[in-house]
C-alpha cells in the first residue's frame, strides 16, 4: 500500500519540441519552439566530432528538417530538442 505521506516527486522538466528550423550562415540554426521562442544554436563547436564533420560543408548543413520535435540533416544526426533549448540563446 502507498505511503500517503511519502514526499511526491516532482514531476521532470519537459523542454518545449522544435517546431521549426532555418539554417544561418555561419552553421547556426535558426529555431522555434513550441513554447513560441525563437532562439539560435551554434553547430560550430559540434563539428570537429565524429559524423558532425560532415556539417562543416554548407551545401550538407543547410538541408537539416523537422523529425519529430527536433532537427535531423539527410545522413541521420540529430540534436535532441533538451540539448539545442539548453545551448542556444534567445533571439
């Protein structure tokens, strides 16, 4: 039987899902969120690790896409929508 006086755990952060995505110059991506921010995320540090290297070419950055609720580019990577609300900054 439950303990009713137990302590409720507090239920975990839900991080809003991407709603949409425009690549910048500069491999940034522009993002909103389902919360209605509009924030930027940098790739640039990203990009010097494993399949990330292959964003470094503008013409494969620039065909990222809404999977879900977040962004995926044509070979399969994707950035969790936790990950790109905590990194980016408000626009």
């Amino acid at each position: 039987m439950p303990n009713p006086t137990a302590p409720v755990a507090e239920p975990a952060t839900k991080y809003p899902g991407v709603t949409s995505v425009k690549a910048a110059d500069g491999h940034r991506l522009i993002l909103s969120f389902g919360n209605g921010e509009q924030r930027v995320f940098d790739v640039t540090p990203l990009l010097s690790f494993g399949r990330f290297r292959d964003l470094a070419l503008p013409e494969v950055f620039k065909r990222v896409r809404i999977a879900y609720d977040t962004v995926e580019w044509e070979n399969g990577l994707d950035l969790d929508p936790e990950y790109l609300y905590e990194r980016s900054q408000p626009i």
